[in-house]
C-alpha cells in the first residue's frame, strides 16, 4: 500500500521488505505505538497525550501505565522487526485481555497477519476493526481501516473489493490523500482490466501531486496512470522526475521507466499468501 507520510509515533517496518515488493505491501504503515497507547489507557490516556503533545509518553513517561505502554510498544516494535511471531503473539494477546474491544488493536493484529502474508485473516481483523469502530470516529478512523483492508484485499487478489473500499475511504474524508493516491495507483496498475480506468486514474494521480509536491512515489503513480491511459510522454517525463527525487534503492523506478520507454503500462502482482492460520503460532 502507497503511504505518504507518518506522524512522529509510527512505526515502520521498511527494513521487512524488498524495494520490488508489491507497492500495496511495501509501504503499508500502521500506527502500533498508538494502538499500544490506545489498548492501555483508552482514550483517556491518548487525551493526556493530545494535552502534552503527541510523543511525550514515549519521552518521558508520566505514570506506570504509560510505562508499560512503552514497555510493550518496544517490545512489539523488536519482535515484529525480527519477524520474532511467538513474541509478537504474546504480546498482542497482553493488550487484547487489557481491551478487548479496541479497533486499534484489531487492525494492528490485522497488519501482523499482511506481514505474514495471511491476507484472509487480515481482511477479518479489519472488518472486526470496522465493526468496533464508536460512531463519533467514523469518518476520519473509517476512512483510514478501509484504507488499510483495501491494502489486504488487493494483496489477497480482491481487486473489485478493494477499488470499494479505497472509494469509501474517499467518500469518508477526502482529505484522506493516501487513499487517493492509492486509488489512483490501483485504476493504473490493477491486473484485472474490468478495475483499471487510466482517464479516473490521471484524475486523482494529479490531484494529489498538486497537493503533495516533490514526492518521488507521487510522481511515480501518477507515471503510472498516464502510462494507463497511453499517454507514455508525459509517464517517461514523470518517471524521470520521480527517478531524480527518489533516495535509497531505484529498482523500481528504474524497472517502471524502462516499461514505459518500452510502451508498456505497469500491472502490480501480489505476492501468494501463505497458509493461513491464527497468529500466535509461527
């Protein structure tokens, strides 16, 4: 999934994957410091959080409770990194008995499970996240779990699916620009045709590089969806700019701008699931 930006208590799990991961699986990011937060104190405590200033727990705690919370989002963050799944397991099993009925926290074990590759059993966690989710949040939290189970049904082959959900999100809050990017993404690049649609895709591709400029991933789904619509001038010219922005590794870049320069349009392939089973066994 396309994600593009993070607040200061994310956390990432880049080092996880290739650079040639499917796009929908490589840049997926959940809040898991946050869902720790939220599973110990509710919304109590992420208000004390609002009041200090977001991070201030994880600077310096302000009482036991707040402790333990760092103590287990740490803990979590180590486990999940070295893909330690009986740790990770324990520990949301820890903040499941403390709050139950906590959407962070199902759609957090929903991330662990697309880590797994266990598409289905992500896609359940999300719609229990969803079911979970209070009335007064249903806007802005909505529109980031479709957002999110979007990620697990195009991973999962569920592309019609996951074109709704991404259109939910939308429709939820428009502000929501990860979304649109990634509805763009999906119009261009999905492997069933009866879900592409270059014209929609160019459409919101532009929007958000107009909103977000100097972004290497922006500028590369929105290659992507002039490439879609045949327009293979203005995706080599916008590849290239991506290319010129990107840091790190430019496989994928480099791969997408050959392809156009080839007059190919790009098609994402998700990566096979495993077997699925319950987290807690490795």
């Amino acid at each position: 999934m396309r994600l593009l930006f993070a607040q200061n208590l994310l956390f990432t799990t880049a080092a996880l994957f290739a650079t040639n991961a499917p796009v929908f699986f490589r840049t997926l990011i959940p809040g898991i410091a946050l869902a720790v937060i939220l599973a110990n104190g509710g919304k109590v405590m992420a208000a004390n959080e609002r009041d200090r200033g977001w991070g201030s727990a994880w600077s310096v705690p302000h009482s036991e409770q707040e402790k333990v919370a760092r103590e287990q989002s740490e803990r979590l963050e180590k486990a999940v990194r070295a893909q330690d799944w009986p740790t990770v397991a324990k520990t949301l099993e820890v903040l499941e008995r403390v709050n139950p009925n906590s959407s962070e926290l199902r759609s957090l074990q929903a991330y662990v499970a697309v880590l797994r590759h266990r598409y289905s059993e992500a896609i359940t966690y999300y719609d229990r996240a969803l079911a979970l989710l209070p009335t007064a949040n249903r806007a802005v939290d909505g529109s980031k779990l479709y957002f999110e189970r979007a990620s697990a049904l195009v991973l999962n082959g569920s592309y019609r699916t996951a074109r709704a959900d991404l259109e939910k999100a939308i429709a939820l809050d428009k502000d929501n620009l990860m979304a649109h990017n990634n509805y763009a993404w999906l119009l261009a690049t999905c492997p069933d045709g009866s879900v592409r649609d270059g014209k929609r895709a160019v459409e919101f591709a532009r929007g958000v590089s107009q909103r977000l400029h100097g972004s290497s991933m922006i500028l590369d789904t929105l290659a992507a969806a002039e490439a879609e619509a045949g327009d293979f001038h203005s995706a080599i010219k916008d590849e290239k700019r991506a290319l010129s922005l990107a840091k790190g590794d430019h496989n994928v870049y480099e791969r997408h701008l050959q392809s156009y320069m080839n007059g190919a349009a790009v098609r994402e392939t998700p990566q096979p699931p495993k077997t699925p089973g319950p987290i807690n066994k490795s």
